[in-house]
C-alpha cells in the first residue's frame, strides 16, 4: 500500500510538472492563429473598399503590401519562436527531467530508505520529548542543589547525577559529575570503577591514561572489583597485549565463587579477543559455581555435556543448579554463604524478589558479624539496588 501511495505522488508531481509545458505551447500556437485570421481580414477589408472606390488602388496596394509585410513577420516570428523554444526554454530537459527524477527518486529510496519501519505516532514521539525535557530539567536542578551544598553535596548525590547523565549520553558531564566525589574517605572502588567507565566512554570506548590511572586505584582497593578488571583488560588489548587481555578477564571468572551478572558480559569479551588470538572459546557453564564444594554442583561430564546444549538446555541447567542449592538450604537454613550463592543466582535468572528474599534471609543471619566483614556490605548493597 506505502509503495502504491509513492507512485501516485510521483505521477502527481510528473503531471503538474507537465501541465505548464503544454499548456504554454498551446496558448503560443492559439495566438498565431488568431493574428493570421485577423490579418486575413484586413486584406479582404482593403480589397472591398478598393472595390467599392472608397480607397484609391495605390492606398489599396500599399496597405495590401504593408498586411502582406506583417503576416511574413508572423511567420518568421513563430519559425524562431519554436526554435527558441527548444533551445532556449529546454523545454526537451525539462520534460526529461519530469520523467527521471521521480523514477530516480525511487530507485534511492529501495536504496537507502526503509519502508517497512513502522511509524511512531505524533502522541508518543511528544510525550518521549516531554519527558526527556522533564528529566532534563529535573538533572539541572539537582546540578544546582548540589553546587550550592556549602559542605559540597551528598556523595549519593554526585553518584545519582553521574549516572543519569550517563543514561542521557552525556558521558563528559557524568565523568565531571564523578570527580567530585573519587578523593572523598568515602569513595569505594565501585565509585572509582564508576569514573573510569565515565572517562572511557567519553572517549568512544578508548582507555586513557587517566582512566587506566583510576583503575589501579579501583583494583589496589578491592581486587575483586570486575568492573575494573573489565576495563583494565580492555586497556591491555588496546595496547596490543591481547594474550593478557585474555588472561585477565578468564581468571576472573575463575576467581568467582558465586554467579553474577558481569560474568556474560566477562565471556563475551574474552571470546571477541580469543577469537583474534585463537584461544579456545570459554562458556558460562564453566564458571558456574552455585553451591561450593559442600553443595551438590556439575560434575566434569555435566560440564562437558553442558558445551553442547543449546541456549534453552543450558538456561535450563542452570536452574537445575539454583534448586539444587536451594533445597540444601532447606536442610541447612544458617548457611550465610549459601543464601549468598542462592541470592545471586536468582539475580542472573532475573527473578528479582526471589533474590530480594535470599538477601533478606542472609542479612538475618549477618546480624552479629563484625562491621569490618565485607559480606555485609555486599548485601547492603545488593538490597539497595534491588529495592530501587
């Protein structure tokens, strides 16, 4: 139907185009015509009046000589006037160009466009704007609340603009935002992993010296932070050393004793370089550790038949794993560090109120752990993101 409304268009614009062509042909040759009766007339006219003594025959003759001059005028006139026509007027380019434009059009259009997009509605397209407008308007103010801050703003504060700018892709406004907050007491390797992720990201992906700087820092105070062994990987690729790029991100998964969601994202990656450096490619199977070696977990021949499975099997594998764990559980409820393992599970199949109520379970029984116990603060955090 789209293509059937285009044609019409076409043929539409073809004939206007054409219209004033004929039509300006038409009204030239109507005038020649008329301008040769009426000198037709006239030369009757004088040989009537001759005839009837009204005129002399010389008067008679040089007014006959004088319509006869006119009319040759005429017909040299309408010669040069056709050939003006076609020369000056191109009349011949522009008829050509009423025919080749629309099919050129088209031929650009099967080329390059997309007809088969569905359409946006004008409603929806205005209320994205609205809302983009509000939460535009809504960043600004927090900007403003947290400059005034005589006492320099909340860290939560920064942290929730930084992220909200990184939403809305202004990556240089969230890596400023950040800088605020990365040489507080209280800045912890995430928020430094957070920074770097700003810099990098400004920088169309590139790892500046900058941002591999506050990496360290990220990694010197937690280890285990993946977004900053993520990002010093991808540092160490761009540089050319591939093979520790590689290296890298693999022992990190092998270092995880718990599922978590940055570990596709760790595969991933490390199957893009492996593929430039023909390492074998790795699989979330085999870094699935669910329950530690007290729990029911793959064995080798598991892990080998599970290479195999397709996305469904494997998706279906792994649940088989999380209840595994979790019925142990039922038999062992005090196991801080299983409801760990059960809560993250959970959040890599996406059920997020079931890992909401692992958490809660593993914060009962985190009640009388020392402050200094990063547990805790693994679980407060998880909760935070959860509940928000």
């Amino acid at each position: 139907m789209l293509w059937f409304i285009f044609v019409g268009l076409a043929v539409a614009a073809a004939i206007f185009m054409a219209l004033p062509l004929r039509s300006r042909s038409q009204a030239i040759s109507e005038r020649n015509e008329a301008s040769v009766a009426i000198f037709a007339d006239q030369l009757s006219e004088v040989e009537a009046d001759a005839e009837r003594g009204l005129i002399s025959q010389e008067d008679a003759q040089a007014a006959q000589i004088e319509i006869k001059r006119r009319l040759l005028a005429l017909s040299r006139k309408k010669a040069g006037a056709g050939l003006r026509h076609v020369n000056r007027d191109g009349r011949a380019v522009l008829w050509v160009a009423t025919i080749a434009v629309p099919l050129a059009a088209a031929a650009l259009y099967a080329q390059l466009g997309s007809p088969d997009v569905p359409a946006v509605a004008f409603a929806e397209r205005e209320s994205e704007r609205a809302q983009q407008s509000q939460i535009t308007e809504l960043t600004g103010k927090l900007l403003e609340r947290l400059q005034s801050d005589p006492e320099g703003g909340p860290t939560e504060g920064w942290i929730l603009l930084a992220q909200t700018y990184m939403r809305m892709g202004r990556y240089g406004d969230a890596a400023l935002a950040m800088e605020n907050v990365i040489d507080r007491a209280d800045a912890t390797s995430p928020v430094l992993s957070q920074y770097a992720e700003a810099l990098v990201a400004a920088e169309d992906g590139i790892v500046t010296p900058k941002a591999r700087e506050v990496l360290r820092r990220a990694r010197a105070m937690d280890p285990a932070n993946p977004a900053a062994s993520f990002y010093e990987a991808i540092a160490l690729d761009q540089e050319g050393d591939s093979d520790a790029a590689h290296d890298l991100l693999v022992s990190r998964l092998e270092s995880a004793d718990e599922p978590a969601p940055w570990m596709e994202v760790f595969i991933a990656q490390a199957n893009r370089i492996g593929e430039t450096i023909g390492r074998e490619p790795v699989s979330l199977v085999s870094f699935a550790p669910m329950a530690g070696a007290a729990a029911p977990g793959p064995t080798e021949s598991d892990v080998s038949a599970a290479a195999e499975m397709s996305e469904e099997d494997r998706a279906a594998f792994i649940r088989s794993m999380v209840n595994r764990l979790a019925e142990r559980l039922t038999e062992t409820p005090d196991d801080l560090d299983g409801w760990l393992r059960l809560a993250n599970a959970y959040r890599v199949l996406g059920e997020v109120d079931n890992a909401r109520d692992a958490y809660r379970t593993a914060e009962r029984l985190a009640e009388n752990l020392p402050p200094e116990d990063p547990r805790s603060q693994t679980i407060q955090r998880a909760l935070t993101e959860l509940d928000g």
